[in-house]
C-alpha cells in the first residue's frame, strides 16, 4: 500500500498507522521466510508490512 500520490512523506511521522514502527528480531526458519517472502511479493509489500499485517488481522478477529 502506497500513501496518495503527492502525499509527501514526513520523518518520524507514521503513515499507515497511529505508531511508528521500531526494529525488533524475529527468528524463523529459512521455509517460513522463503514463504513470506512469496507472500510480500505477491501483495507487492515488504516482508515487514506483510507480517505486520498478517498478524494486525489476527487480532481483528
């Protein structure tokens, strides 16, 4: 997901949620990397967004 076109981007100002995002370590094995990676891909996204909105989902439901 991409902000409107000419939204201009601000440093340390969140875009798609109400909080910035912070580095964290998360530890997984090369097959389940591998398939986020695919996922990303498909959903034209990076690793880290796709993640976080897969689990942003789970806790919807």
């Amino acid at each position: 997901m991409q902000p409107s076109k000419g939204k201009k981007r601000i440093r340390n100002q969140p875009i798609f949620y109400d909080e910035m995002k912070e580095r964290h370590m998360v530890v997984i094995t090369p097959t389940a990397w591998r398939k986020l990676l695919a996922l990303a891909i498909d959903a034209n996204l990076s690793a880290s967004e796709c993640l976080e909105r897969i689990i942003r989902d789970i806790d919807s439901e």
